[in-house]
C-alpha cells in the first residue's frame, strides 16, 4: 500500500518542529543539569498558573440574568408593567427633554383604567398613562 504524500503545510510544520526539538536539545546540552531542572520548574508553575486562572475564570463567570416579567390582569386586559414603565419614561422625556431620569415609581391603578408614574421625587397630575 501507497503512502500519501504530506501536503506543503505539513511538511512545513514537519521542519519547524524538528527545528524546535534540535534547538531544545542544544540547549539541554550545553546548560548543567540544575539549570534545566529549574527551566523545567518554572515552565511547570507557569502551566499550573494558567490552568488555575482558567479555572478561576470559569467559576467566576457570572450567571445568566433571570427574566422576569410582571403582568397586572383586570377587565379582561393584560398589562406588562414593563411597557407601561418604558411608556412613562417615554412621556417624561418628551415632555422634560433637559431633565435627567434617576428615579422612577409606577403606580398602576386597575379601578381607574391608569398609571400614575413619579419621575425623581417629582409628581404631577399629568405623569399620567391611560391603560
């Protein structure tokens, strides 16, 4: 049976590695045997560092975010208090475009059809969404 022939690339790869195993041989012979041991020391806590820190690095990966979604249901309606919060902010925005959004309550009224929302300690009739 026929041996395939190596492509370039691996031939390549052929010469770089034997390049790499004279060269790690020169420098074996030519170093005293402490020193080598002492290379082959180092290269060994440099391996354990690195498996340490991917190890750390995978426990420390923090976990997925919960999703959570609150709906408020009357007269045959669902409302997500998200929408109607993104709804307020909206409202405030447009109507205070200079004013920076740092706090914001929602107060969903069901009996009334409404959302009152209060937007950085300030409340007003007209902070007001209709359901």
């Amino acid at each position: 049976m026929a041996r395939p022939k190596r492509t370039m690339a691996a031939a390549a790869k052929a010469v770089e590695v034997k390049e790499e195993v004279k060269e790690v041989v020169r420098e074996a012979t030519k170093a005293p045997a402490a020193k080598a041991e002492a290379k082959a020391a180092d290269q060994a806590q440099v391996k354990t560092a690195a498996k340490a820190d991917a190890i750390g690095n995978v426990k420390a990966a923090p976990k997925a975010e919960v999703e959570k979604t609150v709906v408020v249901e009357f007269g045959g309606k669902q409302i997500k208090a998200k929408d109607v919060l993104a709804q307020a902010e909206k409202a405030y925005a447009e109507s205070h475009p200079e004013t920076e959004i740092k706090t914001v309550e929602l107060y969903i009224s069901p009996e009334q059809n409404a959302a009152y929302y209060v937007v950085n300690g300030e409340a007003s009739d007209d902070f007001k969404i209709e359901l």
